[in-house]
C-alpha cells in the first residue's frame, strides 16, 4: 500500500487517519446500486483494501481489474452440493476464478455462507466436500498458492462465549468443525466468522450496555480466567473464537471477521437501529482498525474485519434492518455521516445529471459530501499544501487527498466485500 495515502475524518477537525486494511462487504441484494465501475472510487474513497463478495459477479470482477483490491469471492450455500463433484467445481473455478486472474486479484473463495447454523445436516454435510472439491481443482490449476478455500461462520456456531477465555464450539457442531479446522490448517486458509454485536443488544437491550456495543467509553468488563480486560463486545466475541479453536487445538489458526456492522435503520422492536449507533459502531470500529491494534488475547494479531457492508439492499427479506447495513445509499451519498475521508463533494461543474445539494447528505454529523474544494482555505479543506485528485462518480467530483504533493493516485490496495445471505 502507498504510504503517503492518508485519509481523513471531516469531524469538523480533520483527524489524519492511516486506514491499513479494511474490508468490506460489497453485497448486491438491490434493484438500485450503482454500477461496478462506479462503486471502485467509492471503495476506494473508504480506504477499504479488501472486497468480499458473495458470488463472483463477472461485472464487479472485471471493473476491478488493476485496481490492487484484493477479492473474497463466494460460493453460494445452493452450489455446495453440486460442487462436491471435483468436475463441476473444477469448471467452476476455470470461469469464475482462473480468467480473472491476475488483474482482479481474487485471494479467496468462500465456499458457502454460516452454513452450519441452518441445522441441515445435509447441507452441512456437503461443505467440507465442496471446500475440497474447489481446493483440489485450484490445485490443478496451480492457483492453489495465490487463492485459499474457506468458508464463513455465523457466531452462533459458539456454545460459549463469555467470558471469552471459555469460548467453545457447540457440541453438537465439533465433529463437523475439527475437519474443516483440519482442512483450513493445512491449506493455510483463514478461519471466516460473522459477528454482530447489534444483535446482542437488540435481544438484551436492558442488560447489555450500549457504548461497550459501540465501543464506546465504558468500564467494561474483565475475564476472571485472564485478567483481561474488554471494553468492547466484537473483540470479546473474536476472542472466544480465538478460545474455541485453542480448545480443538487450532490455535494458530488466523482469524478474520467476515462481517460485522450496525444497521441504520431498523423495525420498531429492533432497539438500537438508527443512523446515530451506526456511526459510532462503525466509525469507531474503522478508528481501531487503523490503529492496527489486536484484542486483548491477541494484541499482535491485526484485526482482520470486513465491515458490512457497502450498500443498503432494497430487495433483502427478513426485518428493516436487514435492508439498512450499508454505508453508502444506493446513489453513493454517505447513509449517514461517517465522516469519509477523502470524498467530498458536489461540485458546481459535474455532469448534466445535475449536483446534488449538500443537504442531500443529510443535517447531522459530519459529511462526507463537501461543499465545492473552491478555496482551501474553507473551514472544511484546512489542508492548503495537500494534492487532491478529482474524479467524477455519478455526476459529482470526488476528491481524493493524497499527502505527498506530486503522488500518483495510486489505491493499490482497496477491496470490497459483499454478502448474499440473510443472518
Ligand atoms: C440449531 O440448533 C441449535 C442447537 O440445537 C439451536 O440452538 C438453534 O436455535 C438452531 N438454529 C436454527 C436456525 O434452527
Ligand atoms: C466546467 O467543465 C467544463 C467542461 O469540463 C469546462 O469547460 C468549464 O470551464 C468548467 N466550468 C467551471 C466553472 O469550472
Ligand atoms: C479563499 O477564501 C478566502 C476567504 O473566503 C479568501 O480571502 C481568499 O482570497 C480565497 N482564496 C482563493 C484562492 O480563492
Ligand atoms: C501505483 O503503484 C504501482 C505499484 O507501486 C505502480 O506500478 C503504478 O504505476 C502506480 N500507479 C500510479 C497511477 O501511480
């Protein structure tokens, strides 16, 4: 990644944050998003490095090419019986893998979606298989070294969860993990799990504490069996996942955190849903990654967490908030004000589709959508000696800081992630 590529928080004070590795979900459950092309500056413009998505959608595969973003591609749950044929799952990988590469770099395949937690033995009976099947036919392609086969798990796959040092997998689900642990092992892949946070407090919300949700300043908690010490619910949660793989002595196993998010909007019952917690959970969740700081058990692991997700998604089944994780609305206006580096603006001179106004982006909190950069001397750009680069995206000019006067834009390091399933 560049080194000089700085992005910055518009809090009305400009906070220079470095974002190292984020990533993100880029699901597309919509009738309304915006075009792939269209979506690389906005992931860019988050300074999002890694992309997960839940197919391999050829179109986002494609506008990709050459951006440096590195890919998580998916096998949807209704592949994995089909792909427990190595032919099927070899012709599978020729077309949706192989000819992408190298300019889209896909770096992994993600067979399958919190599959275990359907409770479908049958389905459930298919995943190591079609994990195999596919690895096996990266193998043939000699692709093997550059993309690894995994899957991603719902939190519910834990028993046990806290204090985070007695983290354990359900009983009933260990004969069926400790192989795929088996499996992730020795084909050094990355151990996937989605958590949420948000549904802790959703389900508990007098009993469970707000800010420790959002990472907010709180007491917190510490574990009796450690000593250590959580301010916060995701780290506790990473690290009874950390637990549960030690206890099937998978302890060397990387962890990535597939998916976490708040959404922005929810039903009437879903407490906590509004664009208020959403800010904070993920701007304060962007704060930590970019601080390269690990969870208390494993404080030199870096956080590896792909936020969810880019877009809200009109056509999602299930509750509101279902439809309200992402960032960005469909029109690439910020769904609320996180503050994104390195995007603004509406400019005086975009195309004929005509500017959007600065209160499209809504009254509270900082936005990402500036007036016009006319005059850096404005209160909102005190950055006079900094290079901006500008690029159109949707009728409005983007703008890119970039700390090194005379830099390149150069985002050799940005990826999305999407996801597909309900949770
Ligand atoms: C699956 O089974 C577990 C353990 O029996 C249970 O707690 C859970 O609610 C079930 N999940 C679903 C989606 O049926
Ligand atoms: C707007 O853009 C057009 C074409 O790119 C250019 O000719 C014109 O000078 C611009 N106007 C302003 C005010 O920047
Ligand atoms: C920028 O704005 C300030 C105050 O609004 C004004 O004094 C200054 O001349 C402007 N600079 C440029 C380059 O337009
Ligand atoms: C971006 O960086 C890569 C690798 O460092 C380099 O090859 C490429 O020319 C750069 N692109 C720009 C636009 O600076």
């Amino acid at each position: 990644m560049e080194n000089s590529r700085l992005a910055f928080l518009f809090t009305g004070l400009i906070l220079p944050l470095l974002v190292a590795s984020v990533g993100i979900n880029y699901g597309q459950i919509a009738n309304n998003l915006p075009s792939p092309e269209h979506v690389v500056p906005l992931v860019k413009a988050i300074g999002a490095t890694r992309v997960k998505l839940y197919d391999a959608d050829p179109k986002v595969l494609k506008a990709f090419a050459n951006t440096g973003v590195e890919f998580i591609v998916g096998l949807g749950n209704e592949y994995l019986s089909k792909m427990t044929d190595p032919a099927n799952a070899q012709a599978w990988v020729k077309s949706n893998v192989q000819c992408y590469l190298p300019a889209t770099k896909i770096v992994s395949i993600a067979v399958g979606n919190e599959v275990l937690t359907f409770n479908d033995t049958s389905l459930s009976g298919c995943l190591l298989p079609a994990m195999q099947s596919v690895h096996t036919a990266l193998v043939n392609l000699k692709l093997d070294s550059q993309v690894t086969v995994t899957t991603a798990h719902s939190v519910a796959i834990l028993q046990s969860s806290y204090p985070p040092s007695t983290g354990a997998f359900r009983q009933d689900l260990k004969g069926c993990i400790a192989p795929i642990l088996d499996f992730l092992s020795k084909t050094c892949s990355p151990f996937l799990i989605n958590a949420y946070p948000f549904f802790a407090y959703k389900a508990n919300p007098k009993q469970v504490s707000l800010d420790f949700v959002l990472f907010q300043p709180n007491a917190g908690i510490v574990d009796p069996r450690t000593n250590l010490h959580y301010d916060n619910m995701l780290f506790a949660q990473i690290d009874a996942v950390y637990a549960a793989l030690a206890s099937l002595g998978y302890k060397k196993l990387p962890v990535q955190i597939s998916e976490t998010g708040w959404p922005s909007k929810g039903d009437e019952d879903e407490i906590g849903a509004s664009p208020e917690n959403a800010k904070k959970y993920n701007g304060n969740l962007l704060k930590l990654i970019s601080q390269k700081k690990g969870t208390p058990a494993r404080p030199n692991s870096d956080l590896n967490i792909f936020v969810f997700a880019m877009f809200n998604e009109n056509m999602k089944p299930g509750p509101t908030s279902e439809r309200n994780y992402g960032l960005f609305k469909p029109d690439g206006t910020p769904a609320y004000g996180l503050g994104f580096s390195g995007i603004a603006v509406s400019s005086g001179n975009s195309s004929s589709t005509g500017s959007p106004s600065p209160s499209s982006t809504g009254t509270n909190g900082p936005s990402i959508y500036l007036s016009p950069p006319a005059n850096s001397s404005s209160g909102y750009l005190a950055i006079s000696s900094s290079t901006y680069f500008l690029y159109t995206f949707t009728g409005k000019v983007c703008l890119e800081h970039v700390g090194n006067v005379g830099h390149g834009v150069n985002f050799s390091g940005s990826v999305l992630r999407g996801r597909d399933n309900i949770m």
